[in-house]
C-alpha cells in the first residue's frame, strides 16, 4: 500500500479536511495500515476535541495519470 500527498497548492481539490489530519493521525496510531477497509474505519472513528463525533470516508478507486516529465518542466 502507498499513500501520497496531493501537492501543495492543490487542497480545493483535495477531499481530505486539512484541520483533521491531526486528529486521524492519533486515531490511527500504532494500528497497522494494512487495507482501505482497515484505514476508512480509523479515519471514520475520529473524534475532535471540540466534539465533532461524525466523519464521512469514501474510497476513491479512480485511476489518475502521471503528470509527464515533459510537463513539469513548462
């Protein structure tokens, strides 16, 4: 399994809520990551300290082309 990061700049098109990635990061703590199943329960069970008893996870199986070489460099 690989996880990766959307680049800098990209966050309006990115469905994760960035104020939680805390937040899911100490609920997944010391839990092996060894399936989607397995993480979408975990980011699903998180909690706040404000309260926020309720977050939604949906995997996302699309498939996204590479961004070329030929690209990156215009």
């Amino acid at each position: 399994m690989r996880i990766c990061h959307y680049p800098s700049g990209a966050s309006k098109w990115n469905p994760v809520e960035h104020r939680l990635f805390s937040f899911i990061s100490k609920n997944w703590e010391g839990n092996p990551l060894r399936s989607y199943d397995v993480m979408l329960s975990l980011i699903a069970g998180t909690t706040t300290t404000a309260g926020l008893l309720l977050v939604q996870t949906i995997l996302n199986e699309k498939e996204y082309q590479k961004e070329s070489k030929s690209l990156m460099t215009k």
